[in-house]
C-alpha cells in the first residue's frame, strides 16, 4: 500500500513564506543598520567664558591721490626779421685741387656717343613692317601670274592655304623659306618657289633703320570656277 502524507505536516507549501519573512528580516536589519547614530557624551561649552583675545579691527580710510598738474605748453616764440636783413650763412666747400688767380680751366671736351652696334638680330614685329612692292594687290597680282597648279593636285582635287616662314633682310630679299603648315601633293614646294622667285621686297624699319624682319606668308591653292 501507498503510504499518504498528511497534507498538514508537508512544509515545501509554506517555503515561499518563510522565504519572504527571512527576505522582510534581512532588510530591516540593514535599515537599522544604516539608521543607526551614536553621540559622544561631552559637556556643553559656554560660550560666554571664552576669552577674547582678537585684536581690534581698525579702520583704514582710504587714500586720496590728487590728480597730476596740467602739463606746461610752451608756445612758440616768433621773431620778426626786417625785409632789408639778409641771413648769411658760411659754407665750407673742401676741395682737393688748390685753385688760384693763375691756374688756367682747360677745356671740357664731350666725346659723341658711339654708333649704335649694327646687331644682326631678326625681329618679329616692327614700327614699320616690311611689304611686298605695290601692297597686297601687287603680291597677289604676282602669284596669279607666277604660280603653277601642281598637275598631282589637281588630279587629287586638293585645295587649301600654305603657310609659308621666311626672313626679309635689311636689303629686301627673303631667305630662310621654309613651309609651316602645308596641304601636299606638291603644293607646298610650289609656294617656296614662288617666294624664291620674288622680287626684293620693302625692308622692315625700326627706329629710321632697315631690319631684319620675320613673316609668315599664307598662299591660297583653289581651282577656279
């Protein structure tokens, strides 16, 4: 047979309770603890029989500093001087060489100032700029007149400008020709031939005189209508 227990003695039913009351106790002892004060048991101290012994406090008035006197302005003093008084002033001039009655002041001669050096120097931008004789219509004219279609550009149908370089010199022929910018197919040798066959153009200037001058020259390939 199954022994039973008796419900009245099983204690695991009340152990929540006893939980709470050792819960509840522990805290209370701690806010006693915390709560708790202890005072020393000493006499009171009167006051009244202490001996004084600070020093007067004394009163200190304060300074007074007066403020500084004005400064003195001194004004100018201005003297009159007559119009017929005339202030003379010595001024010592120390020079090297003795100079008397009899020593003789040669002649300063100015040398002229040389020539100026004829650089060969080639510019680019002058006051007066070379030309070709008789203007831009008369260069224009001469290309007409001189200048050869080349058969291959023809035959190609190339058209287009030759940027041509060359050096005008102080006596107006052109040297240094040589194509910047060309299109072929025998333009650009056609162009250097034209200008080689140039007469003298009108040199460049520069201050009255004849320089050498550096140009560009652009030459116009295009068949006519």
């Amino acid at each position: 047979m199954e022994s039973k227990k008796n419900p009245k003695a099983d204690l695991a039913r009340k152990s929540s309770l006893f939980l709470n009351i050792g819960l509840c106790g522990s805290l209370l002892l701690t806010i006693v603890a915390f709560e708790w004060r202890s005072y020393d048991d000493a006499g009171l101290l009167d006051l009244g029989s202490v001996d004084d012994d600070f020093e007067d406090i004394l009163e200190i008035p304060p300074t007074e500093q007066p403020p500084p006197p004005p400064p003195k302005i001194k004004l100018p003093e201005i003297i009159e001087v007559p119009d017929e008084e005339e202030i003379e002033e010595e001024i010592e001039v120390e020079l090297d060489v003795e100079v008397t009655e009899e020593t003789v002041v040669e002649e300063i001669i100015f040398e002229e100032a040389p020539e100026e050096e004829d650089v060969d120097e080639i510019f680019t931008i002058v006051e007066e700029p070379a030309g070709f004789p008789g203007g831009l219509e008369a260069f224009y004219g001469y290309l007409k007149k001189e200048m050869k279609y080349p058969r291959q550009a023809q035959r190609m149908g190339i058209e287009g400008r030759v940027f041509v370089q060359f050096v005008v010199e102080r006596d107006g022929t052109l040297t240094d020709i040589h194509v910047v910018k060309g299109i072929g197919a025998g333009c650009d040798e056609e162009a250097v031939r034209v200008l080689k066959n140039s007469p003298k153009w009108k040199p460049g200037k520069q201050r009255g005189r004849a320089v050498r001058q550096k140009m560009i020259q652009n030459i116009l390939f295009k068949f006519s209508n």
